[in-house]
C-alpha cells in the first residue's frame, strides 16, 4: 500500500507537469506564482507559466503530446492553456509576446488542430501545419509558415487569411480592408533561424539544418565530464604523480559507484516484492468486492423479476377472468335474444295454422249439415272401409314418414357430423397455425435477443477496451473503477432486458390484435351458421309441402274409393266431397303458401335484424375486446390458452342453448300436435317426439363429447403455453446468470491482466533504468580510455565536436590567451569555445570548419587530418597561422576529444588544451536513404535554394569512361578536382546554376554550366561559356541530400585540349 500511495503521489505531479526545458545556451528566468527563478536543463514547465530569455539566450521546450519550441534571445513566452489527457481532451494555448519563436506542432496538431491556438500582440494563429515561425522584434511581426499550412486572425479587425508553406505575413504593415501575404525569401528564414537555433535543435527543416551545420555561432551548455591530464608529449615527475593519484581516485570513486549500484539493486527487488504482494492483495480485494457485487447485483435482479413476474401474472390471470365474464354475459345475452325471437315467430307460425285449420272446419260443418247426417248413416259401412283404407293409408304414410324421418335425421345427422369435423378441423388447422406462428414468433424473438446481445457484447467489449486503455493512468482506482463499470453493464443490460420485456409486450399486443381478427372471423363463422340455420328453416318449408302433398294425394285417393263404391247420389256427394276437399286442399295450400311467404319475409326481416344486432354487437364488442386487449397488453403470452379456453366455453354453452331451443321447440311442436290432431296424429306425434329425443340425445352426447375433447384441447395448450413460458423464462435467467458470470469472469481477466500489465511496465522502467545507471557508468569508464583502432576502419559517419578550454587553469606558457594590442598573457575566457567536422569516411583531410571562436574577436581558423596512429592533426587555414596541434578521441565511439592547439591572427593568440563532445553525428552506414532515389513529393511547392559540392574520386580510372585529357593524353582525374553547382527548387525552368567544375592546374581553365530538373526529377547539365557537353544525373536522399550523375564536357578555345568524362557525386551544403 506504501508504494502504491508514492505511486500516486508521482502520477499527480507528472499530470501536473506539462512539459520540460530539453536544451538551453545562456540563461532564462520563469515567472510563477509572483516568484522568479533562473531555469536549468531539465527544468519541468506548468501552466501560466512565463518563460523570459536574456541577451545570446536560447531555449529549447518539449511538450508533453511532443509539440517543440524553440525561442531565441530576448524572448518572452507564456503558456495560457495545456491539456493532453486522452485524444478527447486535449488542448494547447501559448502567447509569444515578444522574441523569435520556432514551433512545431505534435499530437495535439494531430488530434485536434482546432484545440491548437499561438497568439500575438495582434494577431491568433491558427495551425493546419507543422512547422511555423514567429518574429517579433525591432517594431516588426512576421509570421512564417514553413511546413503545412496556418490561418491567422487579426484581433484588431478579425481579419482571417490563409498562409501557406513558403509563406510569410507582416502584421506590422497590415492595417487595410484585407490581409496581404508575402513569398518567404530564404534570407528571411536564415536570420531568424539563427536566432533561434541550438546544436542539439530537436525542430528541423532545411535552413535550420544549413545554419546549424555551418553557423560559426553555435555554442551550448556542456555537462560537466571528470578531466584527466591531457595527452603531451612532455611531463615532468610532478605531473606524473599527479596523474597517478587521480587515476587512484578515479577507480576508487568507480569502486564505491558500484557498491551503490549493487546496494541499489537489492533495495529495488525487495520494493518490487512489496509491490507485487501489494498488488496481489489490491487483487484479491477487488475479486472479492466484484464477486460480492455481482452476488448482490444477481440477487436484487432475482427478487426484481419474481416480484414483477408474480405482477404481470396476477395481472393476466385477472384480465383473463374479466374477459371470459364480458364472453359469458354477452353469449347468454344473445342466446336469450335468438330463443325469445324462435319462441315469438314459431307461436305466430301455430296461430296461424290453427286459425286456418279452424276456418276448415267451420267451412265443413255448414256444408254437411243434416245432409252429412244421411249420408252419414248410409255411408257408415262405406265409412268404415274408407276408414280402414284411410288407415291403411295412414300406416303406409306413417311407414314413408318414419323413412323420410330416418333419412331426414340420417342427413341433419351427417350434416351435424360433417359440420362438426370441419369445426374441429378448422379449430386443429388454427391451433397449427397459432402454433406455427408462436414458433416463428419464438425464433424471432429469440434470434432478436441473441443479435442484441451480440451486439451488446460487442459494445461492451469496445467499452471494456476503452476504459483498459484509459486505467493506464490510474492503476491505484483499478479496484474501485472496475466495480463501478461492472455496476454500470449490468445496470445498462438490466435496461436492455426492461426494452427486450417492452418489445415483447408489443409483440404480446400484436398477438391479441391477430385473435381479435380471428374472433372477427369466428363471428363471420357464426353468421354463417345463421345462414345455415336458413338453409334449415327452407328445408322444413318444403318437407311441409311435401307432407300436404301426399295428404292431397291420400285424398284423391280416398275420392277415387268413394266414386267405385256409391251410387249417383254417392257421386254427387263424392263430387260435392271432392270439390269441397279440393276447395278446402286449395284453401291450404294457398294457406301454406301464405305461411311460407310470411315464413320467408319473417326469415329475411329476422336474418336482416339479426344481421343488424349481430353488427352492433360485433362493434360493441370489438371495442370491448379491444380495451381488454390493451388491458392484455403485457400478459399476451397466456392469451392464446385463455382464448382457446373462451371458444371452448362458448361454444359448449351456444350448443347447449341450440340444443335446449332445440329441445323446447320440440316439446312446443308435440304440444301443438296433442291439441290439433286424432289419435293417429298423437301416434305419429309420439314417434317423431321419440324419434327427435333421440336425436337429441346423440347430439347432446356429441356435443358433451366435444366439449371434452375441447377441454382436453384448451388444457394441453395452456399447459404447452405454461411449459414454453417456464423454458423460456429458465432460459432467460440462465442466460442471465451466465452473463453475469461471463462480466464477473471479464472483470477478474482485466484486474489480472492490468496488474501484471503495471508490474510489467513497473520492472521494464526499472530495469531501464538500471541499464541506464549501468550504461552512464560504462561510458564514463570508456571515456578515459582512447578510442579502439576498430571503430576508425569501414567508419563512413560524420561528427561535429564542440567544446572549450576550462578543463586546465591559466599558464602564462601553456594555457593562454594574448591580444595583439597589449601583448600581455590572460586566462582563456570561459565562454571560448572550438568546433570542428570530422568525415571519417573520407581517406585525407577529414578535419574541417575548425574554429575557435573569441568574443568579440575574429574566429581562429584550421583544419587538419586524421594519422596513422588514429591521432589527430591540426594546422593552421585561412587567414590563421600558427603550430597547430594533437588531439586524441576517447570512448568507444570517439565521444570525447582532447587535445592542445596553439593558433594566432592579426588580434589575438591562443595556446591551449582544450576538450571537446561529439554534437551531430550522421552515420551512413546505418541508413540507406542516401542510396535510395528522392521521393517526387519532395519536389511539390518546393522553392529552397541549396548549393552542391563534390568530387570524382568515388570511380576509378577509366581511359573510355572515367579520366582527364589534356594535349590527348589521358590520366586519372585529379583528386583535388571538384564540382559544384547551385539549384533553385522553386524556379520553373533553368533551376541549376553557377555549374563549376574546378581543376586547380595553372595551365587549364575551368568547365562551366547550367542545366534544368525534368520532369521525371532526373536533371541534364549543359556546357555554358568556353566549355560544351552535356552530364546529367538524380537525386538521392529524403530531401535530395546528395546528387550523383555523370558529365562528358571539353574546353572549346583550350589551346592544350582540355576535357573531363567521369561521375561525379556531390553533397548538399
């Protein structure tokens, strides 16, 4: 716990850092807080602080999301704003308030170049680039862009203008209607890149890199290095024993750095130990906290669902109730209408007949008044045999009734049977259906839920991904956060679950809507059965006018008896019998026909009353079902169990109600048939009243058959429905259960996965930083030896050194520096410094641009080479004269150079020992970009200007293709035979210039010539002046660092015959 406290306590003062001071030449002040210190190297920058240079000072600030800037003398610098958290929050705000400055952007540019704001006394800069210059000196503001692209703002008139690479605009001269920009000039950029320029620059672009390679100014704060007597060929015993003593303590200093390191190393293993117990224990805690969340959480839920669950159940069970009492009311509402209606029209119906039947025998009786007595009695025995043929008859009738009976309920039989099965089969066909479309709807539903979870899961890991990344920074709160995110999934799937249940309530409602289309239609059905009812009523019509037809012809029968067996008078009354039975036979069927017509018009009013009733009872109860439907909203997974239940129930009771009208009308028709007919009447009454109890008796036992088997129907559904419901809702909490098993699972991978993740980083940084300590140490040991032999053989690399002369003190004979206008020997001044290049690859003159520079004094100049021994050789150059000097390279990698020098001019003279450190260093032989074509978008809107210069010693002689001819003899080209050429990137023809190929031989002239850049980026040279010929060639390198071809030109006025064929190869300056 003790480390990971300290951890915290690093982590919230790194945040609170916003960058630091990498380089520094001179001295800078910050102002923070209304208190002012001088800065050093390494010095860590905050907020609102005020960075201020001092005369020939120079900073260099790196940023933390790697933004540079670079400030030169006499600069006052602000940063307002600085936040890089993370890519969504992060910002950058500086004000250069005067000076030069030389930024370049970094991620912040990157992300969000919108968050990235400089600002000036009068204007806001804007970056789309990388690379801007700002110079506000002397009264001017000059705003450079020299890479990318910027916008500036004016704040006086909120002017906005966009300033490209290789643009520049004054701010000072712009105070018209609109802004104005300038073309850079590379003159421009050269002054004030040098104000601002330092040896270790960490901004680069083409003129900084000019001017820091060759500015006589470069100068920088070297770290103090432990000194050792320099190498010189005479000693004396003192100097000796000294040395001896020092080198003494430089080992036992060694020795005791060692120990330190050692006892270092052991105090880190047993911190990394309590770290990793610490860790393991910040693991277990926060496995135990997560698992008793997920435990509390899973409970909660638990309890959440069986409470709504029992809800929603009690609910449904509720609804269900009510809208099977809406049924049963509505169904015994409307089978006591439909009986009232039978009851009235069939007591109508017998009224009638028994008002004809009456009018019948009123007709009869006036006619067979005392007439009927007489021929009563004569025809008693004629009476009897009719009688008994009559009753012949009526057997025979009664034998074709019982046969029209038994057929008549054999067919309402089948008919009952066929209709019955369709029923059925129509109710099977629709059970398969709402089965099929459960199924279908479970599938969907259930592929619904497993897309969402995939999607869901997919979602979380993103999420899970993004809050990894972001608890790098907050290891100690993995535990907290962790539990806090798991909360915050379940929570967000508890909402998902709840949008899943909604859906599924919607779905519940679609359901219900489907069923109420299929009660619509079980009604339509209904409506159907009232047609059929019709149909039966129409049937009964025409049995009746069969029964009145056979009666009639019973009668003609009976007539035709009558005529065989009586005499005239027989006759006569047989004719008047006849005509009074055909009168009374029309009057009936004209009576019949009546009876059928109002029959008919009584069928169609009532169907058209019924159909009317049906209609508005349809709507009532449509919108009844419809508020219960919404009611049933969230219990439609039961729906179809309780509506099966209804239909069943409903028809059971509508069959029932059928078969008690049916019952009561029978009973009505047996009463009616007591009081009108004779004994043979009641005979056959008691047989069709038998023969229909019977039928009656089937169809109630039909109709009980199926009211059982739809119970059994109705019971196996809902427990199919009851079942489903149960498999699902197991299913569901399983996949809950599992689910929280699966985030409780993810969430100790991430605490493990993190914690090893900072154990790693933590051993990683530390074992670095070993490395480091081990690594310092090993080159401050190298660095007292001399640099081996082997690192001088294949070595192509080029090095800058720079350093001074206060590693020995002031000696009149030896360490010195005298002025030409008193003569008088004075200790060389601290700020002296020398530098020199060193081109280890080249095979004579490596040493060059060596220079000691004095204040305020001209420089010291010399060159010189490396020997055979890897010792160094210095000589006088230029204007400067003098012995010279030795120097040596110490390290493994020549870090260090040491040596004496003694130089003089016209001012000044210097002898001395001096040390200095290797600064820039280019090895070619660990880059093949130099080998490599220049890319063509190096070439797009370039407009610098750059000089070459090279020679022709990279080929060997050649008599056909690499020589010197002079008088017509050829010879190898001189080494000291140079080329150069200067070229304007941004000119659109004739880029290359000033072409000179130098032969230093008194007797030949130069060859001269120009050329231009093509459009495949390859260039042709061609002769100018005196010389002609051609050459051609490409570039090479990033930026064309080097350029390599080959020329073939000849001196047209040379008296000796001058000319030069070979290739070339000449490096960028």
């Amino acid at each position: 716990m003790k480390s990971l406290f300290i951890l915290i306590i690093f982590a919230n003062l790194l945040f609170a850092n916003v960058g630091k001071i990498v380089s520094l030449k001179g001295e800078a002040n910050i102002t923070r807080e209304n208190k002012t210190f001088q800065v050093k190297r390494d010095t860590l920058l905050k907020e609102k602080d005020i960075l201020i240079t001092k005369n020939n000072s120079k900073v260099q600030i790196l940023f933390k999301d790697e933004t540079i800037i670079s400030i030169g003398k006499n600069s006052t610098f602000k940063i307002n704003d600085y936040l890089f958290e993370n890519k969504d929050n992060v910002k950058a705000e500086f004000s250069m308030i005067k000076g030069v400055f030389r930024t370049i952007t970094g991620r912040i540019g990157k992300i969000a170049p919108q968050n990235f704001k400089l600002k000036t006394k009068s204007a806001s800069i804007g970056i789309r680039g990388t690379q801007i210059i700002t110079d506000i000196t002397d009264g001017k503001e000059r705003i450079f862009c020299t890479e990318g692209q910027i916008e500036v703002t004016q704040n006086l008139t909120n002017l906005k203008i966009i300033v490209n690479q290789g643009e520049f605009i004054a701010m000072h001269e712009n105070n018209g209607a609109e802004l104005l920009k300038n073309k850079t000039k590379t003159k421009d950029l050269k002054e004030v890149n040098k104000n601002v320029s330092i040896g270790e620059n960490k901004a680069v672009d083409t003129v900084s890199i000019i001017e820091e390679v060759s500015s006589p100014e470069i100068e920088e704060t070297t770290s103090n290095v432990n000194s050792t007597p320099d190498v010189v060929e005479e000693v004396n015993e003192v100097e000796k024993s000294e040395k001896v003593s020092e080198q003494l303590s430089e080992q036992e200093e060694a020795e005791a750095e060692a120990q330190r390191i050692a006892d270092e190393l052991a105090a880190e293993e047993e911190r990394l130990a309590q770290e990793a117990a610490a860790a393991a224990e910040a693991k277990r805690i926060a496995a135990e906290l997560a698992a008793a969340e997920a435990q509390r959480i899973a409970d909660e839920l638990a309890a959440k669902l069986a409470a709504a669950e029992e809800e929603r159940l009690a609910q449904e069970a509720a609804a269900a109730a009510e809208a099977k009492r809406i049924a049963d009311e509505l169904a015994a509402a409307e089978a006591q209408r439909i009986t009232d209606e039978l009851a009235a029209a069939e007591e109508e119906r017998l009224a009638q007949e028994a008002a004809a039947a009456a009018e019948a025998q009123r007709i009869a009786d006036e006619l067979a008044a005392a007439e009927a007595q007489r021929i009563a009695d004569e025809l008693a025995a004629a009476e009897e045999q009719r009688l008994a043929q009559e009753a012949a008859a009526a057997a025979e009738a009664k034998r074709i009734a019982d046969e029209l009976a038994a057929a008549e309920a054999q067919r309402i039989a089948e008919e009952l049977a066929a209709a019955e099965e369709e029923r059925l089969a129509q109710e099977a066909a629709a059970a398969a259906e709402a089965k099929r479309i459960a199924d279908e709807l479970a599938a969907a539903e259930a592929q619904r839920i497993a897309e969402e979870l995939a999607a869901a899961e997919e979602q979380r890991l993103a999420q899970e991904a993004a809050a990894a990344a972001e608890a790098k920074r907050i290891a100690d709160e993995l535990a907290a956060a962790e539990a806090q995110r798991i909360a915050d999934e379940l929570a967000a799937a508890e909402e998902e679950r709840l949008a899943q249940e909604a859906a599924a309530a919607a779905e519940a409602k679609r359901i219900a809507d489907e069923l109420a289309a299929a009660e619509i239609q079980r009604l339509e059905d209904a409506a159907a059965t009232a047609e059929e009812l019709q149909k039966l009523e129409e049937e009964l019509a025409a049995a009746e006018e069969e029964r009145l037809a056979q009666e009639a012809a019973a009668a003609a029968e009976a007539k035709r008896i009558a005529d065989e067996l009586a005499a005239a008078e027989a006759q006569r009354i047989a004719d008047e019998l006849a005509a009074a039975e055909e009168e009374r036979l029309a009057q009936e069927a004209a009576a019949a026909a009546e009876a059928k017509r109002i029959a008919d018009e009584l069928a169609a009013a009532e169907i058209q009353r019924i159909a009317d009733e049906l209609a508005a009872a349809e709507e009532q109860r449509l919108a009844q079902e419809a508020a219960a439907a919404a009611e049933a909203k969230r219990i439609a997974d039961e729906l179809a169990a309780a509506e099966a239940q209804r239909i069943a129930d409903e028809l059971a009771a509508a069959e029932e109600q059928r078969l008690a009208q049916e019952a009561a009308a029978a009973a009505e028709a047996k009463r009616i048939a007591d009081e009108l007919a004779a004994a043979e009447a009641q005979r056959i009454a008691d047989e069709l009243a038998a023969a229909e109890e019977e039928r009656l008796a089937q169809e109630a036992a039909a109709a009980a058959e199926a009211k059982r088997i739809a119970d059994e129907l109705a019971a196996a559904e809902e427990q199919r429905l009851a079942d489903e419901l149960a498999a699902a809702e197991e299913q569901r909490l399983a996949q809950e259960a599992a689910a929280a098993a699966e985030a409780k699972r993810i969430a100790d991978e991430l605490a493990a996965a993190e914690e090893q993740r900072l154990a790693d980083e933590l051993a990683a940084a530390e074992a670095q930083r070993l490395a480091d300590e081990l690594a310092a140490a090993e080159l401050a040991e190298s660095l007292k030896e001399l640099t081996p032999s082997s690192y001088f053989e294949n070595n192509n690399s080029k090095a800058t050194y720079i350093g001074n002369f206060n590693a020995s003190p002031f000696d009149d004979k030896r360490q010195y520096i005298e002025y030409d206008d008193d003569k008088t020997e004075y200790a060389i001044p601290e700020e002296t410094t020398i530098s020199m290049d060193i081109d280890f690859g080249k095979s004579k003159d490596q040493v060059s641009n060596g220079k000691i520079s004095v204040e305020g004094q001209d420089d010291l100049e010399f060159d010189g080479k490396i020997k055979s021994d890897n010792s160094i050789q210095l000589k006088a150059a230029n204007n400067t004269t003098g012995g010279g000097g030795d120097a040596y390279l110490y390290g493994s990698n020549g870090e260090i150079l040491k040596g004496d020098i003694k130089l003089k001019n016209d001012d000044l003279k210097l002898e001395g020992d001096f040390e200095a450190n290797k600064s820039d260093f280019i090895d070619l032989t660990q880059s093949n970009d130099l080998e490599e074509l220049t890319n063509l978008d190096y070439f797009i809107d370039n407009s610098s200007y750059a000089t070459y210069k090279g020679d022709f010693n990279s080929s060997e002689y050649d008599a056909s293709e690499q020589y010197k001819e002079v008088l017509g003899v050829k010879y190898e080209i001189p080494e000291e035979t140079t080329i150069s050429m200067g070229i304007d990137f941004g000119a659109d023809s004739n880029q290359i210039s000033n072409g000179l190929i130098t032969q230093d031989n008194p007797f030949t002239t130069d060859f001269t010539f120009d050329g231009s850049i093509n459009d495949d980026k390859s260039f042709t040279l061609t002769g100018s002046g005196d010389t002609e010929g051609t050459g051609s060639g490409n570039f090479y390198g990033n930026e064309a660092d080097v350029i390599k071809g080959q020329v073939d030109m000849q001196d047209k006025y040379s008296q000796f015959g001058t000319s030069i064929k070979g290739n070339f190869e000449a490096d960028k300056e």
